[in-house]
C-alpha cells in the first residue's frame, strides 16, 4: 500500500509539475492537494482523450494508431495549459482570466464534437436530403463530361472503322502482291586470241548475268488488321465503360459524398437540429456546462486553497537565493 502511495504521489507530482523532492518532506495537507489536482486533471484529460481520438478518426481519417496519437497530443496540451494555473502565482489574475475564456472556447468545441458523436444517427438521416440536393447539383456536369468522352471515343471509333474498312477494300481487290527479284550469277567465259605470230591465247574470265524471277507474295496490309482490330476493341470496352459510368453514375455520386464526412457539413446540419429539437438543445447545454465546469475544476479549485507548507517552502528558497543574490 505504501508502496502504491509513493508512485501514485510520484505520478501527481509528474502531471502537476510539483518537486516530488521537495513535497515528499512536507505534511499529508500538500500531498492530498497535489493528489487532488492531479484527480482533476485526469479527468480532464480522459475526457480529452477521448474528444481528440473521435475527431481524428471521424473527420481526419488517421486511422486507429493515428487517432491514439491525436488523443495523447490533446492530453499533453491539456496538462499543460492546466500547469499554467496549477504552477502560477496566486495574484496573476490576466491569467485567471485567460483561463476562464480558454475554458469556455474550450467547452463549446468539445460539446459540439461530443454532440455530433451522441447525435450520429440524427445528422445521418438529415444529410440524406443535404446530400440528395449535392447529388442532383453534381449530376448535370458529370453527366456532361462522360457523354463528351463517349462522344469523342465513337469519333475514333468511326475513324478507326473507316480505316478498317478501306484497308479490307484493298487487300480484297489484291491480295496478293507481285515482287520481282533479280538474282546475280557468275558464269565462265572462255575467249581465245591469236597474236600476229599465229599463237593463239586463250582466256577464261568470270561474267556476272542478272536473272530476273516474278513472286507472288500476299499483301502486306494483312498485318495492319490485328492492330486495327485490337485499337477498335479497346475504344468499345471504353465506351462501354463509359455507357455503364452513366448509368450508375448518382449511384456514384451518392457513395462518393457519403464517404466523405466533413465536419463543417455535420456542424451545419447538428446547429439545425438544435434549432429544431429543444431536447438536443438541452442534451448540448448539459455537455456544455459538464465540460466548463470541468475545466475551470482545477482553476477553482487552485483560488480557492490556501498557502500549503509546500508553497511556503518554495517561497522561502526563493526568498533565500534572492538573498544570496544581494550578497554576492
């Protein structure tokens, strides 16, 4: 027991920011004031924890770790805005002040976030008709840019048909192709002379002779088609993509702005039903009154105490040290 006392006092004076040194030498009254403060701010910083881990996944999207790490990033500003109040001097009343305001500010933004997770399911079926009106202001122009891109897609097609059929023309009427190929041979060619002494020479010398051979060969055109047949097929799947797009496309716009939540939009439509339901009016009156009160707890609270032997203590080390100071 002793021994969860002493960490558990440790723990305070962690949150706190008091000198665990200094307060471990003074009386029980300080110790359950420290204890006190640091109840106070975990609750605080619980009910923070908890505001910044449903905005994060809500509206930023993080994901699960993202959004722990929002909730540990909203209880570090937490402990330390309330170290403000907590570790400031009692006649800094600008700072009281600042503190109210904050508190304030405070409790609106976090009763409007809590508000919205209470009131899911009522904002859900009021954003069908919000969302209802997006999708029929959307659909005009989408519509228009998809029967643009059918509308450029069956020009190519039309292109690529007309080329396909002049292609077929031609390989109907020819299909085959004659080529001639000219074929070099050697050949020997023996020549004999006689010189003026009655001596006859004879010569052999190598000639070259062309020979000409006609082919029949098929059109050369006919490897054009499986190109042409592949381009026209791809252009039909993209039209039929298109076509399906069209079809289903409020279907699509529909899913689109579901999915995405946006908490301006959810805070329009959560001011709507306040306006209309005086039960969420007063749902959002009590979270807002728990959350003030919550977090000027600490404020008043600080006011409120007096003088422990802790704070003279921390005084008169101060007072000390400026002595010090003056003699040296």
């Amino acid at each position: 027991m002793k021994r969860f006392q002493f960490w558990w006092l440790k723990l305070s004076c962690f949150l706190t920011g008091y000198n665990f040194y200094i307060l471990s030498n003074c009386s029980e009254v300080s110790s359950r004031k420290v204890k006190k403060y640091a109840a106070a701010l975990l609750i605080v910083a619980t009910v923070w924890a908890f505001v910044g881990y449903c905005f994060c996944s809500r509206y930023i999207k993080l994901g699960p770790t993202g959004s722990i790490s929002g909730a540990l990033i909203a209880i570090i500003i937490i402990i330390q805005i309330e170290r403000q109040i907590l570790l400031a001097d009692k006649a800094n009343i600008f700072l009281k002040w600042i503190r109210v305001l904050l508190a304030m500010l405070m409790a609106v933004v976090g009763s409007l976030i809590i508000d919205q997770i209470i009131f899911k399911d009522d904002i859900d079926k009021n954003k069908i008709a919000a969302n209802q009106k997006q999708v029929n202001s959307l659909m005009p122009d989408r519509s228009k840019e998809i029967i643009n891109q059918i509308s450029q897609i069956n020009a190519s097609l039309l292109i690529k048909e007309n080329e396909r059929k002049i292609l077929l023309n031609d390989i109907n009427k020819n299909p085959t192709k004659q080529i001639i190929e000219t074929t070099s041979n050697q050949v020997p060619i023996t020549s004999t002379t006689i010189d003026s002494s009655k001596v006859s020479t004879t010569k052999t010398i190598m000639k070259n002779i062309l020979s000409k051979t006609i082919k029949s060969i098929q059109n050369p055109k006919f490897e054009q088609l499986p190109l042409l047949d592949t381009q026209i097929a791809t252009l039909n799947n993209q039209k039929i993509n298109k076509e399906n797009t069209l079809l289903e496309l409020k279907t699509i716009l529909e899913a689109e702005i579901k999915e995405k939540v946006g908490f301006l939009d959810e805070l329009n439509v959560m001011i709507n039903i306040l306006k209309q339901s005086v039960a969420a009016l007063i749902v959002y009156i009590i979270w807002f009154s728990f959350l003030l009160i919550l977090e000027l707890l600490i404020l008043i609270g600080k006011v409120n105490d007096t003088d422990s032997d802790y704070d003279k203590t921390i005084q008169k080390q101060m007072s000390i040290h400026l002595r010090k100071i003056d003699l040296l």
